[in-house]
C-alpha cells in the first residue's frame, strides 16, 4: 500500500528504547508523524496520550517487538509530529482527522490491516479508528478511559475536580496557553503527580524528555485544541455515529487506583459502543505501562496474539526497570 505520495526519513535509533528506530513519515494529506519503529512480524500500533509521547512505551515496547513490527507514532501536535494550525471547528485535531492518520502512516508503512492499543487520547483515536476504518483493526486495547460522550454525560464535582484539564483546557484562546505557558514544567509535573499512583514510574530523563516537547508553544496549541475538539467536534461526530459499534475485539485496562476505574463501570460503558468486550483493573494509576509494565503484559499479550491463557512469563524483563 506505498503510496509515492509518501516521504519516509530515517532520524536514527532511538536514545529511549533500544533497537527501535525513529522515522518522519509524510503522509499523503501533508502531515508528518514521528514514528519508532522496531520488531518484526504483523504490525501493532501503540499509540499515546496526554501529556506524553511515543517514549510512555519505552517499558513494554521490547517484548512486544518479540511477537510483533511495533509502531509507535507521535500524535499530530504531540512530540515531534506536525502541528497543524488551529481551525474555527478544531476539527483539524478531531480524533476523526488523528484516526485518518494512523491509517495514512500505515498506509505509507505498507500495512493493510493491524492490531492497536492506545492509551488516554490515544484510546480515544482507536475508538474513532475502530468505527471509522473496521477492516483495518483486528484487535483494540484502549487503556484507562470510558467513552468520551459518556464521560461528559455524566460530569459530576467529582470528576470536574480530578480531571479539571478537561474544562480548563477546553476554554478559548489564548486563555490556557498562556497559563500554562507561563511555567510549563510545573504543570506538567502536576499533571503526571496527580495520575501516576506508582512513584518513580516516570523517572527524571523521561520527564526531561516530555518537558522537551511540552515547552514548544505550538504543542500546548495544539494539545488544547486536543481537548477544544473532544468537547465539541467529535461529541458531534459520536452522536451522528451513536448507532455504530466498533466490530473487533476490544480489551479494556485502567487502573483501579484511578479516576476511571474509580468513578465508572469501565466495562459497562465499553459495551454501549462495542460487540465484543473483556477487561480488568489492574493496581495501579492511569498508566499501567508505566507503572506496572510485566503485569500490564501479562495481560495484554494474550489478547493482542489471538491465545486465550494468561501469559506465564516474559521472555526478556531487563527493560522495564528503567
């Protein structure tokens, strides 16, 4: 499926997870992603969410690449991929316009059909691609999230006080961007305190590494837009899709010492918007694959290669101490 169209630049092997390496893939609709790339075998996509990159998979990404070709994007405005300028609808970072890209960069890849397991925003992109593109998933992972319609639909004080970002990010500009422009690292590290419930999960070169990325002005542009989008464009775009369910097989992880796990029924919203779903809590915060990277594994893996008993060991675990 190469598309002439595309333009693929080697950047060189990753500093943060071994084997793996970067690439900037232009895409056919003009928008470059940052991409690690590493493994062999049928293609998996990993996909982030806020406030990280593609590094948020540097504990798991290894013993992946044992089973499979892992494809580890940067979303458009987050990291090192393009960001695209603002639009009146923010439809430009509509999840439905960052599942397009998925698809075009598999696309470019030579990828017709692939397993996805996203994380935060990156889990709402993998709902729209779902929906949107079903003869191209096989097997979805969305990690420690509910719908997003369901979880605007139910805001309560609990919810608006724990995931304040959620309204704040939401608000005109220049208002958040310049807030949180004033001192980036401190909301950033805020951010990360607050959901990680697992300490020294994200060490300080990794921090270093978001805070990088999260100091570009354009990135906090476009993050907003991120969330501007989720509360309006793509409620839009879910409710003209209410009848739909995504096709494949779904999995559902959060963590149990989370908002989401600690607030809904993970399961039961899921299986409003999907024929097909299984799950567990897993004890941690809001990213088991940093906190928790083998149990997180020993869970996942099973369900994303097709086998139906709980994975007993992890071939190479040296990883997931950093």
């Amino acid at each position: 499926m190469n598309n002439p169209s595309n333009r693929i630049a080697i950047v060189g092997e990753s500093s943060f997870i071994a084997d793996f390496v970067l690439q900037d893939v232009t895409l056919s609709n003009g928008v470059t992603l940052r991409a690690a790339v590493g493994g062999r075998g049928a293609p998996l996509v990993l996909l982030h969410g806020h406030p990280q990159n593609h590094v948020t998979w540097r504990k798991i990404a290894p013993t992946l690449a044992q089973y499979f070709t892992v494809i580890m994007p940067d979303l458009r405005g987050y990291g090192d991929s393009d960001k695209p300028p603002s639009d009146v609808l923010h439809r430009n970072y509509s999840k439905k316009v960052m599942a397009e890209d998925i698809i075009l960069l598999m696309d470019a890849l030579g990828h017709d059909d692939f397993t996805f397991v996203g994380h935060d925003r990156g889990g709402r992109v993998g709902h729209r691609l779902a929906l949107d593109y079903p003869q191209r998933v096989n097997r979805c992972v969305f990690i420690d999230i509910a719908p997003t319609a369901t979880m605007y639909a139910l805001t309560d004080q609990a919810f608006a006080t724990r995931y304040f970002w959620w309204f704040f990010l939401i608000q005109p500009a220049p208002l958040p961007e310049t807030m949180i422009g004033h001192d980036p690292q401190f909301f950033l590290q805020k951010h990360i305190d607050g959901q990680i419930k697992t300490p020294g999960a994200t060490g300080p070169e990794i921090m270093a590494e978001y805070l990088r990325c999260y100091r570009d002005p354009d990135m906090l542009r476009a993050v907003c837009e991120d969330y501007r989008a989720a509360a309006s464009i793509d409620l839009q775009d879910d409710a003209e899709d209410s009848e739909k369910r995504i096709s494949c097989p779904l999995q559902l992880l959060w963590g149990a010492k989370g908002t989401v796990g600690q607030l809904y029924d993970v399961l039961a919203t899921w299986r409003e918007k999907a024929y097909q779903v299984e799950g567990t809590a897993l004890p941690c915060g809001h990213a088991p694959h940093e906190e928790i990277p083998e149990q997180m594994l020993a869970t996942m893996l099973p369900f994303i290669l097709g086998a139906a008993p709980a994975l007993t060991a992890v071939t190479d675990s040296s990883h997931l101490t950093k």
